[in-house]
C-alpha cells in the first residue's frame, strides 16, 4: 500500500509561504513562457519527467495520484503534444496549457465540481457550496443573484496550475436552457471539456444540447458520471444512455467503490489499483495495489471493454490489440486513448461525486492526459472576401489573431474576454478590430478568478484573458498591423434566435425611463440572444429571450442594478383591418360658418387590393389564396423552385398589405391641386380601422367623381371628405379584422412528434410539412400568433426540455368570429370611457 498526502489543510494554513490571506496570483508570464519552453526541449526521460513533475510555484498542489503511476500518462501527454509542436514547425508553443469548459443539464453538479477543482489545485484556501449553510456560495457563482437562486446564470473564467509546469484555463458555463448562449460562446474558444452527468438521471435534456454544441465547435470531451452518492445511482446505465443516445463510444476510465452511501472511491481502470479519498476535504489520496474482493471481476471486464472500444476507434491501437490480445502495454492505451478522445472518435468516462469529494483528482489528471492543447487543434480564420480559410499557428511569435467572445460591464467599464489564438497581446500594444479596421490601443490586460482580476502584462497564443476599455461587439477579431493587412477574421458565434417575448413598462421615478434605457443597452450588448425594440403600434417596449426564467432575471437586474421596477405583460397582438368586397362611397362635406366655409364632394369606390387572397372572399381571390398556400408548403424543400415560390408568395403578401390611391377622374369636377389632400384623406383613415381601431391594409380607394365651390373648397375640406366617405363606405366593404399568422418550426426528438402535432393542433395550427433527420423530426406549421403565448415553456414540459422551436411572420388572415366580436367589444368600451372622460 502506497499513501500519496496532497497538500493537507493543516499544512496549507501552517505555511504563509504556500498559501497567503488572499486567492494566489498566477505565474508570472515569463514564468509561464519559460515553462512552455521547458517543455518543448527535447523528449524527457521518465526521471525528468518524475523530476518535472516536482517543479511547484507556491499557488500549485501536489499530483492528485502517486507521481511514479502517472508519470507515463503525463510523459505520453508531452510526448504527443512536442511532436505535433515540431510537425508545425512550432517554437513558442504553449504545450503545457489546458483551455476546458465544465458543461451539463442543470442541478448536475457543475459548479460543485469547479469549486473542489479550484481547492485541489490550491486557487481557493476553503470549499464553499452553492447555497451553502455559511451563505457565502460558491466561488464561481459571483453574482448575487446565482448565490440566491442555486444556479450558475454567467459563465465564469478562472485559471489554476496541475501537474507543475501544467497551465489549465477553466470556464464554468450555466446548465438552464435559457442561458444556453452562455455554453456557445464558451465551447468556440475552449480546447476540450468535461461533460457532467447525473449518476441517477443519466444523460437529460440539456445534455443533449450541450452534446450538440460539443460537435458544433468541435470540442473533444471528457465525462464524468456525478453524484454516485445518492440513492439509485447507477453509473453502468449513464455509460449506456452516453453509446445510445449521445451516439459516442464510451468507456470507463474508473468505477466507483460502492455507490450510494456505501461511496469511498474509485478503481483506476487502466492500472487496476483503489483509490481513496480521506481528509476533511478528500485531500488525502490512499493508493492501493488490491481491489476489493468484490470488484475484481467487474474493473477487470471494464480494463477488457475499454481495450476493445479503443481497438474499434483508433487504427494503430486495433493493431496493437491484434499482436498482443489484451495484455496491450500501458503506454500504448494512453497513446490511444489521447488520440482518440483529440479526433473525437471516444470519450473517457470518470466516476464520482464531487459533493462527497470523490473522484475529482483523477478527472483533473485527465484533463492534462487526454485533452489537447492548443498546439494539438486546429485553428481557421477566413481571408479577405473569398473567406479563405487561413490556419493559425498557437505560436506567440507570430502575428496577433485573437476573438473577443464575452462582453461584461465591469467596475472599470467594458470588460471583453478574448481568447488569443496566434501571437502575443501585450499591453500598450496597438491593435485593430478586423470588423470596423479601428485602430485600438490596449489599456489594461487583466487574467480572471470569478469576479476577481489580476492584471498581466500579456496573454500569449492559446490563452485567455480579458481586455478594459474597448468598444467593441462579441465575436470581434482583433489582429495587429500584419493581421490586418492580410483581413483576417474568425467565425463567430451562433447565436440561437429568442423564442418569447415580454412588454415590459418603467414605473416609478422621474429618472426611471434613464435608468431603464441605460439597463436595456447594457444588457443588449452583453448578451446577444436579450433583444429589445420598441413596436410602432403599440408604443411598447418589448424584450425578448431564451425562456421566462431568462427573461425574469433581467427584469430583476434592473429593479437590483438600476433601481427600475417594470411592469410587466404580454405584448399587444398586432391586429390588422381590412374589407372583403367592393363597395361605393359618395359623401359631401359642408361647413357653413359665416364667411368663407368648407365644401367638398366626392365618389368612387373601396375594394381589397388584388392581392390580398388570404381575406377576400372573391372567386379569383381564393384562387390566389390556395396557389400561395401551396407555395408555403414548400417553404423548407430543398429544391430552387420551393425557395422561389416561397419568395414570391411573401412579396405578393407584402404587396397585398400595402393600401393604394388611385385616381379615376374624368373631367374637371375637383380641381387638380385637391387631389392630394384627397389622397391624404385616404391615409388618415386607414390609420385606425372602424372595428377595433388597428391599422387597416390591403385597401384600394378608387377617386371617380366628385364636387367642388368656387369659394368654399379648400384642402382641408377634401381631407376630411375623404375620410369620412372611407368610414361610410367600410362596413358595407364586409370589414374583417386580421390577425398575424406565423410560420413555426418545432424540432424534436421523433417519440414527441405526435404530442407535437397535437399542440399545434390545439393552437389552431395548419401543419404545412413534416420530415425526419436521424432521431429528431422537424414539424413545421402556421400558427397564429395570439396562440403561440407560453408555448415555450409548453414545449419544454412536454419534450423534458429536448425541443427547440422558431417562428416568423407569414402573412394576416381573418380571425375567428368570436375573437373579431370581442375585439370590437373592447374598442367600443374603450371609445364609450374616452367620450366620458
């Protein structure tokens, strides 16, 4: 039996040298060069390799396992690392350097696991829980709000040492959904991460998606299986759900020592030793040679399985296995298992419970064994307007490229997180926004601990770091003069479209609508998928996100951060007007008042515009209306035709909601200079419908005849001739109120396809088409707007959170009969308290 002790508490607090009052800065930068550097000398020995892995500033923790076990892991890492360092011709290359993100479905114990990362690697001096009994929260839930609420809101970068002479960047990105486009920007600038999963609930909804952005970005993973302490933890079906639904071959790397609150520790899969985790705080690493009795079959079957899915995933392993059947040398697995996890053919699956602390040491060893470093992934950015791919070197002597891809309002004002991709970023340095060609001077570089900041002098390729003082937008590329010359940039971030909408009303203090402006920006900016515009109609200010929980926090920011409180509802449906036949008007308006008077005549005729198919009810018309549905059901073909016929049946709407003046006059009888007041008339009067009051559209007015007086006539007169004739002739028009219809999108795995097709239905909902991708279905429908309030949260209640859902604007049709008499309903009421007041 080996005992391995890891920096004991006691020990921390007995040396001020080892651990001061205050979070331990990082390495100095040209500390942090010359470890790189040390690294790419020639291939070490395994002594070196033990000697190196000694090499401790104050703030690094000892190994989490016996240093002679893992010295051929490690030595296989630097090994992997300097020879593709040397095939790109690499002398500044940061082999030593580990950018990872901590990504899952919500309540699975991210932030729990951060909190022991940051303990174990010495970055904190004491754990704290979310929502601790203390009240102090954990350190990466900075925000009030996060510590109150138990959820991870913002992603939070921090940095640690491992392994001495390893250099880790850690982001802990949000679990809920509504704050999915936190994981995005993350997992663009991350080298590797480690997917959380709950040991009862296996792989959920969320974990789905953040899989999906994992393969968008290209990002190789980890796994571990968490909370194996509680009750129905079953760690062999999560490595299942991970095969059949996450569709990626997996294995065990450890399996826990009982599970439940029979939990003590793992069995490393690969050596076949126990490990256990005493102390306090689980600081203390007991390594034993014997399994227990009971687990010897199964961790030997597990060494079997993860020798045979490494066979079936990497090339020259499977040929390993073919000459040496099982007994493959150990140092082959970890060449294999490196491979395969950097191509993103495997994922390596951990066991443990970070609230019991057991298991953490071992994923963090991982995290230096088997992700890249950026020497090891590779990097584009797009040239000039032929976007040419360009590939970057992670080589701090080369030209600066580097993307800002997080926006924060700091103390200090715009705090940008920048991921440097080639190059050196010093500061003082000038630089340029490859979007706006700017030209930027870097006042202030700072490395982030949570809420913390410690200002470097530069950042070097494959770090992150953030940037005060500059106006910029995320997914900005920021290059030096050479960078520029050459325009390059660097894709940007997807940003998902925000599915629900609020209006919201500041209320209270005269400064209220300031404070309320300066909040809507800031957020805005920050935050790509918090959007707000301010309707035309309805004069209200609307917000829109990723989900009302999103939504909620902002509203309660603003009452917090700006002392605004809102009010809050559903956005006011833009309802429309029009008429359904052709009706005439002849009208004469006369005003005698003594002296000069008003007197103006005129006649022709209302009709809907040719057009407007969707609520007339003429023969011609519905013939228009069934060519343009048809031509929508073919809105997502893949074929020219469907794109085009989709284009023109939205211009010929567009066209049929426009109102339109036409002057048939023949003869003298109004004279020339009246005819656009006439026109103006016109306009007035379709400003606010006879019915409700809404807009009307899709209306012609046809001028055909008319009467004027010598004296009399004036502009004036023939306005208001104009506009009352329109209201005269409007109700024998057949006047119909429209309300907009939408096309919605609704994507989900293909078992809720069928609820998904009832609650289209339910909304009155024409489904247009339906199709299937692999295991999800794409249902897509036209469904109108005033049905499609609180469908968000629906469609999650009814997927378990694994449906997605867009929708835009198609077209207006007629409402119901029920809805058009309960709207005139109310803008008779509305009319009848106004005349009274």
């Amino acid at each position: 039996m080996r005992t391995f002790r890891a920096f004991t508490l006691q020990s921390r607090l007995a040396s001020a040298a080892h651990w001061p009052p205050r979070p331990v800065p990082a390495p100095a930068d040209d500390l942090l060069r010359r470890c790189d550097a040390s690294l790419m000398q020639r291939l070490p020995s395994a002594a070196s390799t033990r000697h190196l892995l000694r090499f401790q500033h104050s703030e690094a923790v000892s190994p989490a396992t016996d240093p002679e076990q893992n010295d051929r892991a490690v030595q296989v890492a630097l090994e992997e690392a300097q020879i593709a360092a040397r095939e790109r011709g690499l002398t500044g290359a940061p082999v030593g350097r580990r950018n990872f993100g901590i990504a899952a479905h919500i309540d699975s114990g991210k932030t729990t696991l951060s909190e022991r990362i940051l303990f174990y690697s010495g970055r904190i001096r004491r754990i704290h829980e979310v929502r601790g009994k203390d009240g102090v929260g954990a350190t990466m839930d900075s925000m009030e709000l996060e510590r109150e609420r138990g959820i991870t809101i913002a992603s939070a970068a921090t940095y640690l040492n491992w392994q001495r002479g390893f250099h880790l960047n850690l982001i802990d990105t949000p679990g809920h959904v509504d704050f999915t486009i936190e994981v995005e920007r993350a997992m663009r600038v991350l080298d590797g991460a480690i997917l959380v999963l709950c040991g009862v609930s296996g792989v959920q909804s969320q974990s789905l998606t953040v899989d999906r952005q994992m393969r968008r970005y290209r990002v190789p993973r980890l796994a571990f299986v968490n909370k194996l302490d509680r009750q129905g933890a079953n760690p062999e079906r999560v490595l299942e759900q991970i095969v059949n639904k996450l569709h990626q071959p997996a294995a065990f790397l450890t399996i826990p020592i009982g599970v439940e609150r029979d939990l003590v520790g793992v069995v490393d899969v690969i050596r076949q030793q126990a490990v256990y985790f005493e102390g306090e705080y689980g600081e203390q690493l007991r390594i034993e040679d014997t399994i227990p009795s009971s687990l010897k079959s199964k961790a030997d079957q597990a060494r079997r399985h993860l020798i045979e899915c490494l066979a079936n995933v990497d090339e020259r392993f499977g040929d390993l296995f073919l000459e040496h059947d099982y007994g493959v040398p150990e140092d082959a697995i970890h060449r294999a298992i490196r491979r395969a996890t950097i191509a993103r053919s495997f994922t390596p699956v951990y066991c443990g419970s970070a609230l019991r602390n057991v298991g953490v040491q071992p994923l963090l060893d991982a995290v230096v064994n088997y992700l890249p470093s950026p020497v090891e992934v590779r990097s584009y950015a797009m040239q000039g307007d032929t976007e040419q791919r360009i590939q970057l070197e992670p080589d701090a002597n080369a030209s600066l490229v580097s993307l800002a891809f997080k926006l924060e309002d700091g103390r200090f004002g715009q705090l940008t997180y920048l991921r440097v991709y080639q190059g050196t970023l010093r500061r003082g340095d000038l630089i340029y926004n490859a979007r706006t060609g700017k030209r930027l001077r870097v006042p202030r570089l700072v490395r982030l601990h949570a809420d913390q900041m410690e200002d470097i002098q530069e950042a070097t390729a494959g770090d992150i770091c953030a940037m005060f003082g500059l106006d910029c937008a995320s997914g900005d590329t920021f290059t030096d003069e050479a960078g520029l010359g050459r325009r390059l940039s660097l894709e940007s971030i997807r940003v998902p479209e925000p599915v629900i909408s609020l209006a919201i009303t500041p209320q209270g203090k005269t400064d209220a609508q300031a404070n309320f402006s300066k909040a809507l920006a800031r957020f805005t900016k920050e935050d790509p998928t918090f959007r707000t515009y301010l309707d035309p109609e309805s004069k209200q200010t609307i917000i829109c996100g990723m989900g009302e929980l999103h939504l909620e926090i902002y509203i309660e920011r603003m009452r917090r951060e700006y002392g605004v409180e809102c009010q809050v509802g559903q956005p006011k449906v833009n309802y429309r007007e029009s008429v359904s036949r052709r009706a005439p008007f002849q009208y004469l308006h006369r005003k005698q008042s003594g002296g000069a008077g008003q007197y103006a005549g005129v006649q022709g005729y209302i009709e809907p515009t040719l057009e407007a198919g969707y609520w007339t009810a003429r023969p011609e018309d519905s013939e228009t209306a069934e060519s343009d549905r048809q031509a929508m059901s073919a809105v997502n073909t893949t074929s020219e035709e469907g794109g085009q016929a989709v284009a023109a049946q939205r211009e010929a709407t567009k066209r049929a909601a426009e109102n339109e003046f036409v002057n048939a006059l023949v003869g003298n009888n109004i004279p020339p200079q009246f005819i656009p007041a006439i026109e103006r008339g016109f306009q007035d009067a379709v400003q606010e419908g006879a019915l409700s009051g809404h807009i009307v559209q899709g209306v012609r007015m046809v001028l055909q005849d008319g009467k004027s007086h010598p004296v009399d006539s004036n502009e004036i007169a023939f306005r208001t001739a104009a506009l009352m004739a329109f209201r005269k002739a409007f109700p024998q028009a057949g006047g119909v109120i429209l309300e907009p219809w939408m096309r919605v999108a609704v994507q989900v795995p293909q078992e809720y396809s069928g609820d998904i097709l009832g609650s289209l239905t339910k909304r009155r909902g024409t489904v247009v088409n339906s199709q299937t991708d692999g295991e999800y279905a794409l249902i897509e429908a036209d469904v109108p707007l005033s049905q499609m309030f609180g469908y968000s949260t629906d469609l999650r209640s009814m997927t378990q959170g694994k449906g997605e859902f867009t929708m835009e604007y198609l077209r207006h049709e007629p409402c119901t009969r029920e809805d058009q008499e309960r709207l005139i309903a109310d803008y008779a009421a509305l009319r009848k308290t106004k005349a009274n007041d």
